[in-house]
C-alpha cells in the first residue's frame, strides 16, 4: 500500500466500510470527508488504478451504474497499513 497516494488509500477504506457501493456514493462520502467536490476526472481513474493493482474488483450493477469491492488482497493491504499505523499511534496512549 505504501505505493498508493493518500486518495486511493482513502477509496480503499470507504469501499472497504460500504457494501458494493457504486461510484456516486463513494464520491459522496470522500466530498463529505474533504469538504469539497471530488470532479469525476479524479475519483474513475483512481478507481481504476485500484482495480489495476488487485485491490478492488469492480463489477456492473446495470448499464450505467457500477460497482467496487475490495479483494482479499486488498483487505489484507488495509489490515497490513492498519497494524503498521498502530506501532506509531497506539504507543502514544
């Protein structure tokens, strides 16, 4: 994960909270979290180099809407970062 930006680190973690969400409700929570727009132009080629590097599957709920989900490798990519994280953080407490 250490190759992701911190964008794709944070689709990872809103796919990874939500059931198949679609691109729309993913771009809601990031705007929601950024408190500022997130342009398309931003949030599908990210997606994309997501789904190129393994760690989200996206798949076709219709015509127009798709939607992402993680693969197992990239739950064990979150929980890698997450126990990383926690050797820096958690020793503060």
């Amino acid at each position: 994960m250490y190759d992701l930006t911190g964008f794709q680190r944070d689709l990872l973690y809103v796919i990874a909270g939500q059931d198949e969400p679609h691109g729309l409700a993913i771009k809601e929570e990031l705007e929601d979290y950024y408190e500022k727009e997130i342009h398309h132009g931003r949030l599908y080629p990210n997606l994309d180099t997501l789904v190129e590097k393994g760690l989200v599957e996206k798949g076709q709920r219709d015509r127009r809407t798709n939607f992402y989900t993680l693969t197992r490798r990239g739950r064990r990519e979150i929980e890698a970062r997450r126990s990383w994280e926690s050797q820096y953080v958690d020793a503060e407490e």
